[in-house]
C-alpha cells in the first residue's frame, strides 16, 4: 500500500487554483492527500488564502471542513466537494498538526491570485 493517494492533476488544479465557472465556485490553494489514513495538507498556494493566513503547515490533518467531520479513512473526494464555494464566502476549518495539537481557522475562498509578471 502507499502511503499517499495523490488527486488526478485536473482535480489537483481544480482544487489548487480555484476553479472558476458558471456559479464562481472559489476554493483555498491547498493540495490534500490521504497520509497516514488521514487526509493532510501537502501543499499550499503561496497566494492563496491557506497560505496567507499563515498557521496551515504542509503536514496538518484537515479534522473538519465547514461543519463536516472527517474522521480517518475519509476518502480525499469528500475534501475536494466540500471546499469549493462561492467567491469571498467563509470557510471554516479544524486541523490537527503533527504534533497532535488541534486549531481552527476560517478562510475565505477566493480566485486565484496571479503573481506579477518578472520584470
């Protein structure tokens, strides 16, 4: 068995960069995972929200998503359905770090943000 179940690209992008379609639908730049029967953050957008809130690690376990429980075992599906959402809604979120130490943050998706153009 593997240790991670990695998202097709498409979806991968789809959550990362927060898709943009007929209902704005807007996400949080963060990639996940199953790790360890958990499902985790393994990467971040740098501007997108996970990141700029500053307290999500690579390595967090997502333990609720808007109210939703994900006790281990939860397939990465169901992370991926339940973050999108409309642009500039909140998004409430509890992790667990390695550590073992629990937090919650609210986000607040949105599209992505380009970086500037190299000079």
């Amino acid at each position: 068995p593997r240790a991670a179940s990695f998202l097709r690209l498409p979806r991968f992008l789809s959550l990362v960069t927060s898709r943009r379609d007929r209902d704005m639908s807007a996400g949080i730049g963060c990639g996940i995972a199953v790790v360890n029967n958990s499902l985790s953050i393994i990467s971040l957008v740098p501007t997108a929200p996970a990141a700029l809130c500053g307290q999500i690690a690579v390595g967090d376990a997502l333990k609720d998503i808007n109210g939703t429980p994900l006790p281990p075992g939860t397939a990465q599906d169901v992370a991926v359905s339940l973050i999108p959402g409309p642009v500039g809604t909140p998004l409430p979120l509890t992790l667990q770090t390695p550590q073992g130490s629990t937090y919650s943050v609210t986000l607040i998706r949105q599209a992505p943000i380009s970086p500037p153009p190299p000079p």
